[in-house]
C-alpha cells in the first residue's frame, strides 16, 4: 500500500525552508558545489527530488505539495528585475555594454534556433528544444522554472525537469569552457597581458555577487520596496491578461516586469531615489524560496525516455557558446586581452550566470593580471538587462512555433 503524504501550506513553507538550509549546509561542505556556483536551492531542491524519484520508482510514498505560493514567488523575482531595466544605466555603460548586450541577444536568438532544429531533427516537438535553449542556458534556474510549466500547459510533458536539469548541466559547463576558451585565445593569439605580479589593484566591487547580504534593513525602505513590487505585480497582471487575450502565449509575470521597468525609469526621469537594494533583497528571497519548490517538485523519470537526444542537444549547446565566445565575442569585443576576458564571461552567463561569469573572470584576471571594463560592463548586461530581453525572445519564439 502506498503511503500519501499530504502538506498544507505552512508545512509546505516549512519543509521548503528547511530543504534551502539542507542546500546551503551541503554547498559549503562540498568545495565543487561552491566552485561551479551551484545555488543552495538547486542543491537541496534536487537532492528532495532525488528523494521522490526513489518514491516513485519503489511505490513507498506520494508527496503532495501545497505550491500556492510558487508563483507568487516567481512573479516577484522577475518583477525585481523589471526595476533594473534603467535605460539611464545603458547609456552610461557605453558602447561596451551596448555592444555586449546585442552579442547576448545574438546569443540568445542561436541557443533557441540549436535547441528548436535538434529537437526537430530528433521527431520531438520544437518546443521541447526550447528547453534546452535560452530558457536554461542565458536564463538559468529561474527562467527555466517559469517558463516549463507554461510549456507543460502547452502539452510539452516533462518541460519543467529538462529545464531544471539543462540549466543544472549549463552551471557546470559555463564555467568549464570559460578558462577553457581564454586561455586558448591569450596563448593562441600571443596576446599582451597586465600581469604584475608586484600588482595589489583587486578587481573593483560591481554588485553584489555575495551569497550573504551585511546591509543594514530599514523598515521604511523595505516596505517601500515590498509595496512598489506588488504594484508592479498588480498592475502588470492586468496588462498580461490584456496580451493574453490577443491570444498570445505570454508568461504571467512578463506584464509585471514592463511595468516594473516603466516605474524604474519614471524615477529615473524625475531624479527620485529608487529602493533598489531592498527590491534586490525582496527579489532574490523570492528566488530561493521559488527555486527550492520548483526543485522539489521536479518529476526526474521524465527525463529517462530523452536521455540521448536530451545529451546532444545540450552537448550541442556547449559548442554552440564556446565557439561564440572564442570567434565572435573575441573579436566583436576588441581582439585583446580584455576581450578574451569578456570571451570568458560570456561563456559564464551564456549557459549558466553572472556569477558564473564573474567567476570566470577572477580565475583568469588572478592569473594573467586585472582588467577594470568587463567588471563594469559584464554585471550590467547580465543582471540588469539580459534576463528582461531573454524573456522577450522566448516569448516570440513561443508564439511562432505554436
């Protein structure tokens, strides 16, 4: 007799919180978990459905969840970052960051196409190769367990779990390649390096790409960051059932990003200070509690009939980015040293993140000598704009193929 386990909502939360921690403990205990930028709610949520897998395949148990809150969540995270799309801070980035965000787009627009064409290739619908395309590669963790459900409504059974595990395979890949590829452009091409052994410039703080945060909470800011994200979230819900209803296939929180992002460059035009740190927090709380469920919930038996093609396309995916960055990014960028560290970070966020990519840029700079332009320029393509115009493409690609 099978044994149902049944949580309500505040067990569900409780059980979510304790999974994140089981994460975050086992991330610092495992240095490889720490080097490849494996988020603690990758680790704990997938470890749970390993878990429910051995459920599955023995017939102990059924878990049921109660996710009432796993939108919310996720339309929070993406919500926040609506607020970074600050056409202010793409003019002062330059033409670097103008020119490296239309590289990431190109980028974006190829992983889509390489997914869609294999996915053809191997008698699978064309939405499934979106999966293994933008959605976790550019997108990571978070787009990737946004948009499987949408594709699962869709009839794409098993969308959420290829993008989870796509996304998983592009952490570890991404910062692979990114040495990888600098290293063969600065011995290859002989390129001139500022290392300086006798050197004590570090590479400048950019963001914040720290797991903790050590800023001092101040109600009154944080309640001002709650209350502009749920009016964005608000009014963005009504503007997604408006595009809905032109019979678009459109993912829920994509109205609430627009909106965030109108409201971010309506302060932006008036000179009025934005809560940007405490939106930041509020959103990056709503991912970890949004990536924990979406891992819990995965169905990993759904990947057992895919594994082949499931292997070459993301395989495919890999060569797809390395030799972008090696031949495009290289040159686009400059043809130097500076560009093969860009090179780096594309490889970094093109199939996992910006830390990834900030990663990647460290093992390089500590080795070869530092270069103070991608530490400016990389952070705000990859965490301010690119997951707002990877939501867009994918959006496209979707109503064009189905």
């Amino acid at each position: 007799m099978v044994m149902t386990l049944n949580f309500d909502l505040y067990e569900t939360m409780a059980l979510v919180s304790l999974i994140f921690y089981l994460g975050k403990y086992l991330r610092n205990k495992i240095s490889i978990l720490t080097k490849y930028c494996i988020p603690p709610s990758v680790v704990g949520g997938f470890i749970f459905a390993l878990l429910i897998l051995f459920f599955n395949l023995t017939g102990i148990a059924t878990i049921n969840l109660d996710t009432t809150l796993q939108n919310i969540f996720m339309t929070a995270f993406f919500t926040s970052i609506g607020f970074t799309a600050s056409l202010k801070i793409l003019k002062q980035g330059g033409i670097k960051v103008a020119t490296l965000l239309i590289l990431a787009t190109s980028l974006v627009i190829l992983q889509n196409i390489v997914g869609v064409t294999l996915a053809t290739l191997f008698r699978l619908t064309p939405l499934l190769g979106l999966c293994t395309g933008s959605i976790p590669m550019v997108g990571g963790h978070g787009t990737a367990g946004s948009f499987g459900p949408i594709l699962e409504d869709m009839g794409i059974s098993g969308a959420t779990t290829i993008s989870v595990a796509s996304a998983t395979f592009g952490l570890i890949m991404g910062s692979i390649i990114g040495g990888l590829v600098a290293r063969n452009l600065i011995l290859g091409h002989k390129l001139k390096t500022p290392h300086d052994e006798n050197s004590t410039i570090p590479p400048e703080e950019v963001g914040d790409y720290n797991e903790e945060n050590h800023n001092i909470l101040s109600f009154k800011r944080l309640m001002s960051g709650a209350c502009l994200l749920f009016i964005a979230m608000g009014i963005g819900s009504v503007v997604s059932k408006l595009i809905q209803n032109l019979g678009l296939a459109f993912p829920s929180y994509i109205g609430a990003m627009l909106v965030a992002a109108v409201i971010r460059n309506i302060y932006d035009f008036t000179h009025k200070e934005l809560v940007e740190k405490e939106i930041e927090t509020l959103g990056g709380l709503s991912l970890s509690f949004f990536l924990t469920m979406a891992l819990m919930g995965l169905k990993l038996w759904e990947l057992f009939d895919l594994a082949l093609p499931l292997i070459i396309m993301l395989i495919a995916q890999v060569l797809l980015v390395g030799l972008f960055a090696y031949i495009i990014t290289y040159r686009v960028m400059g043809k130097n040293y500076e560009a093969a560290v860009f090179a780096s970070a594309m490889c970094g966020f093109g199939m996992g993140a910006t830390p990834n990519a900030i990663a990647n840029m460290d093992e390089l700079t500590n080795r070869y000598g530092f270069v103070p332009t991608p530490y400016f320029v990389v952070p705000i393509v990859g965490c301010l704009f690119i997951d707002f115009v990877n939501s867009a493409v994918i959006t496209i690609f979707i109503n064009i193929i189905a």
